[in-house]
C-alpha cells in the first residue's frame, strides 16, 4: 500500500479503535478490573425521559425571605429603643418595602436619627412627621433586599442539596437559574411525591406555648386574644384515612426555631411500637429549652412544623441536655423524611413548584424499546436501499453509515452528553441524512463517468466537486444545532447535540473513510469497473 | 440503478407561476386557519397547565375518567385516548392554570384510583406553570429568530462572498430587535418585524441568495404549522426542535441547488439565467429525490414505530421533508428569478433612457 493511504487508513483505524473503547461501557454489563483504571468507563448518560425520573424547577419566594428579615429588623429595632430611652407610639413592618415608626417624643427624633444611622445601613430613613410628632418610614434600600434574596437563593439551593444528598439520589443535577428558581433533575426516583414533598417543605419548626389562659371557643368565633394565633394539627387516620383538624390556641411569640438543632433521628417508640424524631440541640438551644421548659412546668408547649401542630405535651419537668422529640402519627417513611429536613435545616423561604415533569421508568424503557425498533427498521431500509441503488458503492456508504452511529455513541459518553427520546430521533434523522454526503459524490461520480473519464478520475472529480456542497449544506444545519442548544432544555438539547455529533460524525465518515476504500479499490488494486 | 435518467430537463422554472400559486394558496390557508383558531394549539409547555399519562389495567372510556374525576373538580379536563389500542392509555390535559398545580397529579392518581379499584400506572406528568409557559414560548420564538438570522447571515456571506453585507445585514437587524423590544412589544410580533425586516434587507442589499434561501424556510416552516393547525396537534418544545431540524433539512437542499447554479452560470456564461437554474435543478434532481427517499423513510419507521410520545415530533419532520423537498425546487430558486426580473427591466428602463 502506498505510504500516503496507509497513514490515513491508520488515522481512520485509531479513531475507530476509540469510539469503540468509549462504547465498550455502554455495551457490556461488566468491566474488568484493569480496564477501569487507566480506561473510560463512563456510560451514555440516559436523560430523565429515558430512564424515568423528575425535573423540577422551583421559585425561590425571595419576597418571603425579605419580610422575615424585616420582621427580625423590627424586633431588633424595639429592642434598641428600649435600651437607648427612646419610646415609641408605633413600629411595624410595611410589606415588604421597610418599616414605619413613629415615637412618642419629637425631641428623640435626632437620636433616632443617629442610631439608625450606625445600626441599620440598609434602610434609607425618610422623615414622615411633622413639628408635633416624630415619624419615620425606613426604606430597604435595593442592593440590601438583591443581597437578602440573593443569600436566600443559595442558602435554599444548599438546603435542597443537603435534603436530596441524604434522601440517596444517584447523579442528582440541581443548579440555580434567574429569577430565583433552581433547577433539580432526578433521575431514576421511583417515589416522585414522597422526593417532591422532601424537597418542598419549608421545614420551619418552632416552639410555641399554648394559651391555657384564654378560651379556644371564643377565639374560634372571632375573639382572638392580642398577642395569640389558631393553628391547627391535621392528621390522617392511617386506617380510614379521614382527615381530622384539631385547632390549638397559641401564643404567637416563637420560644425557639429549628435552626438550633445538630442533629434529628427517627427512633422507635417501645410502648407503641410507633416512630417519632428525637432532636438534639447545639448548646445555645439546649440552654434556651431549659430555660423554656423550666419557666413553663405544666403548661403545654406545642411544636409547630410549617404553621402546622404537630403535637403539644405538656411539660412535665425541666428539660437539661438539649434533647426533644417530636411525636405524632408517623409512617416510619414520613419520620425518616421529617428527620432529613429538620437535619438539613429549614428552607430560608418557601419553594414554589412552577414546572414539574415526571416520567415513570416504565414509559422511559417503552421508549427507548420503540426509539431502538425504528432505528434498526429504518437503518435497514436505507442500507438495503443504498445497495440496491448503488451497487458495491452502496455497501461503501453503508458501511460509513454504520460507523457514523457507533461514532454518535462514542461522542455522547466521550462528551458526557445526555441521550434523550428527540435524541434518538436525531440519531435516526442522521441516519436518513448520512448518506446525503456519499449520495451527492455519487452522483457527481456518475457524472464524471458519463463524461467517459476512468474510474480513479471520476472519483477525484467527484469527491473534490461535492465536498464544497457538501460542507456548505452541513454548516447551515449545525448553525441550527447549536442554535437548539443555546435556547432549548433537557430533551430538546439532547437532540441538538446528537444532531451536531452525528453531522461531525457523518463529515469523518462519508468523506473521509469512504475515500480510503475507493482509493484502496481503485488505485492500490486498480480496478478498472465501476460499480455505483 | 438510476431513477432519474441523465440529460433530463424538466421544465421546473417553466410552472413557478402555479408554483407560487400552490404555495401562495397554502400559506394563506394556514394564515387563516391560524387567525381562525386564534393562534397555534401550544402544548402544555407553553400554555401551562398539566399533562397526565396513565395507564389503567382494565377498559374504561374516556367519559368514565371525566366522571372519576369530578370529585376533584378537574371534571372539565380534556381526556383523549393515546397509543396503541388496547394498552388503556389516556392523556389527561388541565388546562386551567389558576388552580393549584403542586400535588394536583396526586390528587388525580387517587381520584383515578378510588373510582376504578385499580392500581393507576402514572406514565407521565408535565406540569408547568404559566409563567414558565411565558419563558418558555419566548426562548423557543428566540430560537427560531436567532437561527434564520445566523442563516441569513451565513448564506449572504458564503454565497455572494459579501461577508461585510452580512454584518451590515446583522448589525441593522439587531438595531432593529433593540428598537422594538424597548418598546415592550409581544415577542411574536419582534419576530415578524425582524422578518420583515430581513427579508426587506436582503432585498436591499441585492443578497438574492439569501433572499431566496429565507422565504423558502418561511414558506417550509409556515406549511407544517398549517399542517399542525389542520391536524389538531400540538405544538410543544420538541416540536419547535422539529421546526428548526426542518429548517436545517430545507436549507441542506436549497443549498446543493444553489451551488449547482453558480457553477453553472460560471459554465454557461451565455445562457439565459432561467435556463441555467433550471438545468441546475434537472441536475441535482436525481440527488434531491434520493436523499429525500432516504430521510423520508426513516422518519416514516420512526412515526409509525417510535411510539406516542414521540409520533408529532415524526409528523413535523414528515411533512417538512416533503414540503422542503418541493421548495428547494419550486420556490427557493424561482424567487432569485423574480429578482432578476427586475434587474432587466430596470436596466432596461436605464437603457432606454
């Protein structure tokens, strides 16, 4: 052979010899040892609509997170009035804008200004009162409120991560996008209500008193005492699932939240056989729950998860060591689920669910089964096709199209691409298409032929003259490749990419290998016929 | 083998008046069709809502599900059998998007469940919201915008090597989009604008290619949406994918016919424009009819093999083979022709001054 041929037939050989090595772990079930270390061993990565699982995408209510930071502001801010002598007639919250304060005496108006001034940098103060009376309105500037949605955005995403991390998802992809929404994709989960519901809840626990002192009856019809909320426990009667709604009396003023807390485990209680979540609290907490269960001996202090009572013992004694529990009518999974969020800690705001697309692993696997029929049905229509119409010359480009789907394979897992039900689709459009290269130089070769030229000048001719068309037709199609991959998601950029593989693909295959055999036929044999 | 016998010469340029009639006559058809239906069917992707797949183990119609569920007040959602027969199958479609769409797909599962006695197999939930729908039919009109204007600017600047009109062509038309979207304008009609706009441009920039090559994608993309509307489909993300693969697939065609015309016309200097484009096209027929055939068949096994959820994604590419087959032919040159036309005549008219 001829030393120019050889090399390319040895360019083509190593690049097959590739693709086969990075297809060889999507093909077999097991790898040897020593291939693994120095070897690919990546899959094709299976999208969601492939293999089964959920796409979520959450909205962050950022504006929530605002107004509970604003809420902790004004709490602050009475107690730095208290303590610097400044009394005030009102102070309250204004949605979520800022906070609106009017004081008693119109001389403090002044040193108001000047702790404001120095403890609250995030407000702009706007005098709203007049000779008489000293009033203010303190407006969250904009870069304060973007740097608290922003820090509620990432400290929700880390949460989730936390959450999703000690659920046990294989592969989890959870990523912030704009406009305070995180993307979560989980694939292969097969309990997609019980991983939305971990991943929704806010988890927001909080210790409140019940209020003895006051009548629930009266408070039910409208009389709510100053200072106390009606919340109420719902449970579900495992055996006929009725819905009751118990409503509790409360004190509003939270005693201790759920960010003190280390740790949180499901255990079983002996008596019931039933299981609850013991918490455990940093050393902070476990004082300030001695402190509470020590000032409210046989009282009821009433957990609060999410606005809703979880239950209410009442305390017996004062409790040292920092340890509680939460009991209630738990499945031993909703225990273990309630763990994992307490745990992970509660989310900065709440979550919205704005798009959720769940496949089940039955239709993933229905899909690929079909996708795969109509590849194999389709591939051998145009194979037979192409030999039927071309002869020998056919079978050149058959083989072309075969290499060209076992380089399609190779890239996806060589790029860590995600092969999706349109990417199938691309896969077999390419199919279709492939052969649109060798189709053109064959019949440019045929051309030539007619012309009367000899079959090694034909083919010269033949390629030489299509591969302008030949890359002018393909570059329109990759700029809509990467067009699709620029603004499409999940599936639709699953197909933009096998496209764009199989176009590269189809180039290496159909020009430049086929080359090689007709120029091993034509000229290192020197055959003289034609068969195209 | 050969189906197309060399040295053929069909008169293609000869019946581009019927053509453009045909054409004509389609695209104003779907126009209406579009105006009458008040716009496009959108899928759940893009009109929010929720799309439920399940499968039932036993028979039941589509009007016992709707009772089923009534108890959840979702009573009035559209069901519609989906797949094979005898797989008890069904797409459950809510389309209200003021109800609360976290856990509603639970909410259906029981319902479903409770009223049949049976285990209910969810398949498949896409749930999205309205205002993601929003994003998401902005993103994907913004898909189609960028990729016919990078086309348009590929092909000006490959094909009548006017690389610096292609930027001028660029520059303006993002001007354009600039202008219009501080305006706050409904992004569909940012579309049309730039459209206009760049159809307008290349007609002024005497880019004919470019000119050509644009309406025949309009034209290829504006039939199979009429298809769509005809048909009752819906259009989701994947089949604005479809859409752009189409305009790939028509513009790979019009593309080897063009190269064929200006090899031609160096060729046959002397020759009349109409006959060279028209030997051109007798030329490429043999190629333009094979890749076709090929492309055409695979899709075929893929709309008739490849399943439910991926059968309008078939039929999209389907008709958009054919029809892109038939302007590559039909319109995409023809309308260089019209353009020169009036070169003649103005110069003509120069002349005769």
């Amino acid at each position: 052979m001829s030393k120019n041929l050889t090399w390319r037939a040895g360019i083509a050989l190593f690049c097959l010899l590739s693709a086969f090595v990075y297809l060889v772990p999507s093909i077999s079930g097991e790898l040897p040892g020593w291939w693994s270390s120095f070897l690919p061993e990546d899959k094709i990565h299976l999208g969601l609509d492939l293999q089964g699982g959920i796409h979520l995408v959450l909205e962050v209510q950022a504006s929530k997170a605002v107004e509970s930071h604003l809420e902790r502001i004004t709490e602050e801010m009475k107690r730095d009035l208290r303590k610097g002598k400044i009394r005030y007639r009102e102070l309250k919250r204004t949605g979520i804008e800022g906070i609106d304060l009017s004081l008693v005496r119109a001389s403090d108006a002044k040193t108001f200004q000047d702790l404001a001034q120095t403890n609250y940098p995030d407000f702009d103060i706007k005098s709203t009162g007049d000779m008489e009376q000293a009033a203010f309105h303190l407006a969250l500037t904009a870069k304060a409120r973007n740097r608290i949605e922003k820090m509620a955005v990432d400290q929700a995403l880390e949460t989730i991560r936390n959450r999703i991390d000690q659920f046990g998802v294989s592969e989890p992809d959870i990523r912030p996008q704009e406009g305070h929404r995180i993307l979560i994709q989980l694939p292969g989960v097969k309990d997609p209500k019980r991983a939305i519901e971990l991943i929704g809840k806010t988890a927001q626990l909080e210790f409140k008193l019940v209020d003895d002192a006051h009548s629930l009856q009266a408070a039910l019809k409208g009389k709510i005492p100053p200072g106390d909320e009606i919340l109420y426990e719902v449970s579900v009667d495992p055996r006929t699932g009725l819905r009751t709604k118990q409503p509790y009396l409360l004190k509003k003023r939270t005693l201790l939240t759920g960010e003190y807390i280390t740790d949180a485990r499901v255990q079983i209680d002996s008596r019931y056989n039933e299981p609850y979540v013991s918490l455990s609290f940093d050393s902070r907490g476990a004082r300030l729950f001695e402190q509470i269960t020590g000032n409210n001996i046989k009282k009821r202090l009433a957990i609060v998860l999410d606005n809703k009572v979880a239950s209410a013992p009442v305390i017996q004694d004062r409790i040292a060591g920092g340890r509680a529990q939460i009991t209630g009518r738990f499945d031993m999974e909703e225990a273990r689920d309630l763990a994992i969020v307490l745990r992970a800690g509660a989310l900065p705001a709440p979550v919205k669910i704005i798009e959720e697309r769940t496949v089940g692993p039955s239709l993933g696997k229905d899909s690929i089964n079909k996708g795969l029929k109509s590849m194999l049905v389709g591939g051998l229509i145009v194979i037979v096709f192409m030999i039927v119409y071309y002869g020998l010359s056919g079978a050149i480009a058959d083989l072309a199209l075969l290499l060209n789907i076992l380089f399609i394979g190779a890239g996806l897992s060589f790029f860590g691409a995600t092969l999706t039900l349109p990417g199938i689709a691309g896969v077999i459009l390419t199919i279709g298409m492939s052969v649109d290269a060798n189709v053109l130089i064959f019949e440019r070769i045929r051309e030539e032929l007619r012309l009367g030229k000899s079959a090694r000048a034909s083919i010269d001719a033949g390629y030489a003259k299509a591969l302008v068309t030949i890359l002018d037709a393909n570059i329109t199609t990759l700029i809509v490749a990467l067009v699709l991959f620029q603004f499409g998601t999940g599936p639709v950029r699953g197909f933009a990419v096998t496209l764009s593989i199989g176009i590269i693909a189809s180039l290496f295959t159909a020009i430049y290998v086929t080359r090689i055999i007709f120029d091993y036929l034509y000229v290192e044999r020197r055959m003289k016929k034609m068969w195209i | 083998m050969q189906f197309i016998k060399p040295g053929i010469n069909i008169d293609f340029i000869g019946k581009r008046k019927a053509a453009f009639l045909l054409s004509g006559a389609l695209i104003v058809a779907t126009v209406f069709l579009l105006l009458w239906r008040g716009g496009p069917n959108y899928g759940v992707d893009f009109s929010g809502g929720v799309l439920i797949q399940v499968k039932l183990h036993q028979r039941h119609t589509p009007s016992e599900i709707k009772s089923a569920l009534r108890p959840v007040h979702l009573d009035d959602s559209i069901i519609q059998e989906f797949g094979e027969k005898g797989k008890f199958e069904f797409l459950i479609r809510i389309r209200k998007t003021n109800v609360e769409l976290t856990g509603l797909s639970e909410k259906v599962k029981e319902a479903l469940g409770s009223a049949f006695g049976e285990k209910v197999d969810m398949r498949r939930v896409e749930m999205v919201g309205p205002k993601v729908g929003k994003d998401l039919r902005q993103k994907a009109l913004l898909a189609i915008f960028y990729s016919i204007l990078l086309i348009a600017i590929y092909i000006s600047g490959r094909f009548e090597l006017k690389w610096m009109m292609s930027i001028v062509m660029a520059l303006s038309l993002a001007f354009v989009v600039y202008i219009t979207s501080s305006f706050g304008m409904r992004i569909t009609w940012l579309i049309v604008i730039a459209m206009i706009v760049t159809i307008g441009l290349c007609w002024f920039l005497r880019l004919k290619y470019a000119l050509g090559a644009i309406i025949a994608l309009i034209h290829d993309v504006t039939i199979t949406v009429g298809a769509f509307a005809l048909t009752n489909r819906e259009v989701s993300l994947s089949i604005i994918a479809a859409f752009l693969t189409i305009i790939g697939y028509s513009l790979n065609d019009t593309i080897i016919v063009f190269d064929r015309i200006r090899e031609n016309l160096r060729r046959y200097r002397r020759r009349p424009y109409a006959e060279v484009m028209n030997l051109s096209i007798n030329e490429t027929l043999s190629r333009t009819l094979l890749t076709s055939t090929t492309t055409l068949a695979v899709v075929l096994a893929l709309f008739v093999l490849g399943g439910g959820v991926i059968h309008d994604f078939a039929f999209a590419m389907l008709v958009g083979i054919v029809v892109g087959t038939y302007s590559s032919i039909y319109v995409a040159s023809p309308v260089i022709l019209i353009w020169e036309g009036e070169e003649k005549r103005r110069k003509g008219k120069k002349k005769a001054k």
